[in-house]
C-alpha cells in the first residue's frame, strides 16, 4: 500500500501568501512525482525529481528532493488562485504498481 | 491527454447492481491502473494491468474485479454495487514501467444509492 505521505492534507491561504506541500517517504526512494489536480479535473502530471537534493522551479513552484531521498517538498510562492487545487507526490518506482501520497488541498483565498 | 477516454462519465445505479467502467486508450501503452478517489484518502489503487490479460490487486481491491483482453481497453466491473463504491473513478496510463509518469483519464462520477 501507499508508503508515501504527505502533510498537510488541507491548506487555506490567502492570495500573495507561500504555501508548502511535504511527501514523507518510510523507505528510500529512487526518484518522486509531483502531480496537480484542479477542482473538478483529473491529476496532471508537473515534475520529476531524481537526484539527492536536487531543486528545480517552474515559475513560482520550486520542488526539493532531500539529500537522504525519503522526502519532498512543493513551495508555491504568492500564491494566485490558479494555484487552486490537490496536490499530490508518487512514489513511481514500486514495480508494476503505482502509488499516490494522499494529496494536500489549497484553497486560495482572494 | 494521452488519448485516454473513459465511459461512462456519470452514472448513478442501484445497490447490489453490476457496474462496469471503461478504459480506453489509443497508444498502446503497456501499463494501465484503477483509482478510485474519496475525500480524505487520495488516490487509491484497486487493480492495475501490465499488459493484455496481465492483471493484479491494487491495496482496495475488494468488490472489483477487471479484465483487459486486448491493448486498448482497461475494464473495471463492480460485481455488487454498494453505497460504499460511490467514489470518483479514475484510469491511468503509462507510457513505460518504473520511473515514468502516468497519465489520466477524465473520471468517472459513480454514485451508489
């Protein structure tokens, strides 16, 4: 089953203010997923983090993979209400399987 | 969208009723998955398929069973609905095996009464 948390499960912020997903893993992980989902649609894929601390950003979100590869990190800076939505980490390397964390909720608060 | 389409969209059936949802895709990907989705709990896994009439047990896969006999078309079927698979259905697919991303179908609103 899943291995991978993430914390917080809901996040309410107000527009312009940061917010920050973590996805715990129990064991060490080759490499970890970010995927969003907006309300009412269907998980996209957004990143793939491969080595140990590596960082990269997509425009105001920065993704962290830790040194000991067991964790991970989503920063959304100012957040706008495009941010909106669920955002999730997986684990993509447990066999044929394919597991998710349990997602953290943003709302935005305009 | 990786030419993934599911049917139906929506749909409401009595309890104890047989469901089945489809998966379908145009791109020949190996790996195909059932998630069902509920608030609180993420996406989680109930059967998912590494090639035709390769099948296995996802971590809630009490209640559904899935067939895949040909490339394109992932079927999950509810053999007895109940109330407690009223949940948004969603299919994935991947283009590889480990290490590649999945990508989604649209959903399925399924709801049970």
């Amino acid at each position: 089953g899943q291995q991978v948390m993430q914390i917080p499960q809901y996040q309410h912020v107000q527009e312009g203010e940061d917010f920050t997903t973590y996805c715990n893993s129990s064991t060490t992980l080759s490499n970890i997923q970010w995927y969003k989902q907006r309300p009412g649609g269907h998980p996209v894929f957004l990143i793939q983090l491969v080595k140990s601390g590596e960082v990269k950003k997509q425009k105001r979100l920065t993704f962290q993979f830790g040194e000991a590869k067991k964790n991970s990190s989503l920063h959304i800076t100012a957040t706008q209400t495009t941010d909106v939505g669920t955002y999730f980490c997986a684990d993509p390397n447990t066999g044929n399987q394919f597991y998710f964390g349990t997602g953290t909720s943003l709302t935005v608060i305009p | 969208d990786a030419g993934i389409t599911q049917s139906p969209r929506h749909k409401v059936t009595e309890t104890g009723t047989p469901v089945t949802l489809r998966c379908h895709q145009t791109e020949n990907h190996r790996y195909m998955y059932w998630y069902r989705q509920d608030p609180g709990h993420g996406l989680r896994l109930i059967h998912y398929s590494y090639g035709v009439k390769d099948t296995d047990k996802g971590e809630v896969s009490d209640g559904y069973s899935v067939s895949r006999s040909k490339t394109e078309d992932f079927l999950l079927t509810l053999e007895s609905a109940t109330s407690s698979q009223t949940s948004v259905y969603f299919c994935a697919i991947r283009m590889g095996g480990r290490g590649t991303e999945a990508f989604f179908g649209q959903g399925t609103r399924l709801t049970v009464v």
